[in-house]
C-alpha cells in the first residue's frame, strides 16, 4: 500500500545521487521552496515534455526561490544522457532503490495493454520553505503542467 501524504504534513526526506559525486537532500534545500516532481522514465515522450517545460521556466522558478528537482528510477547515466540529448540544466535524481518513490506514495500499481506492474505515477509536490508539503498535483498531465506549479510556487 503506498504511502499517503497530504498538504501540511512534513516532506519525507531523502538523500539521492544527482551524479557519481554529488547528493541532494531535503536537508541541503532548507530555507528554499522545493518542487519535486515524480516521472516515470528518462526521453519518453511524456517525461521529455515535462522536462523541457520545466527547464524553460527555471529562470522564474528561481526568481520565486524555488528549486525544481525531478526524481525517477532511472540511473544517474541515463539522466547524464537525457540532459545533454534535450539541453536540461535541471536537477534530476536516481531512485534506484525505489525507497523515495515509495515514501512519497508515487511507486505504485499500474496497468497498460491489460498487464499489471508497478511504476512511477506522475506526481508533483510543492514543498515549503519550512519543508512541510504545501500542494500535490497527482496524476499529472503534463501540457501546462508547469506553469500551474510555477504559480503555486510564486503565491507560497
């Protein structure tokens, strides 16, 4: 059963790889407003997009002092990859271990064609600066996707 969060609860904190050097937590983010937004897969048309839309906004994400941070279960040279491929300057984590998917309640039952399996269920959270979670968009669809939370973000 996954876990289930709701607006004003404390964010689950995480410690992840951004590359084979580098870590982020919730912790290094103190003080900063946080969006961290769940895909299912690394250059998949859906997971592309919203990549891109993000990226293209991540001028005024920082003008609202907001780090943008997107986590899959791919690994760290898959995200290397789809970075350079599409010119991404985002941060992006690899949840090999599934724990952080898991904490947030987003690695869940899925079905396509009639199979069953588990995966990534697309989902934003805007956390606050107090590290408290201030919105959950689940289930996203991605077209204006991140203009919505880049609103949420400025009005926090």
């Amino acid at each position: 059963m996954p876990q289930t969060l709701t607006i004003g609860d404390p964010a689950p904190d995480f410690d992840l790889a951004v590359s084979t050097e580098t870590t982020c937590s919730l912790r290094s983010l103190a003080g900063r407003k946080a969006v961290l937004y769940f895909y299912p897969k690394d250059d998949t048309s859906g997971c592309t997009k919203e990549a891109i839309d993000f990226n293209a906004l991540r001028g005024a994400f920082n003008d609202a002092d907001t780090a943008v941070i997107g986590i899959s279960p791919d690994p760290i040279a898959s995200h290397a990859k789809f970075k350079a491929k599409h010119g991404l300057d985002l941060t992006l984590l690899s949840d090999d271990s599934k724990a952080m998917l898991e904490a947030y309640g987003v690695w869940a039952q899925k079905s396509m064609y009639g199979r069953t399996y588990m995966g990534v269920e697309r989902t934003t959270f805007l956390i606050d600066r107090e590290g408290r979670i201030a919105k959950i968009w689940p289930k996203v669809k991605v077209p204006g996707h991140a203009a919505d939370v880049l609103a949420a973000a400025q009005a926090l």
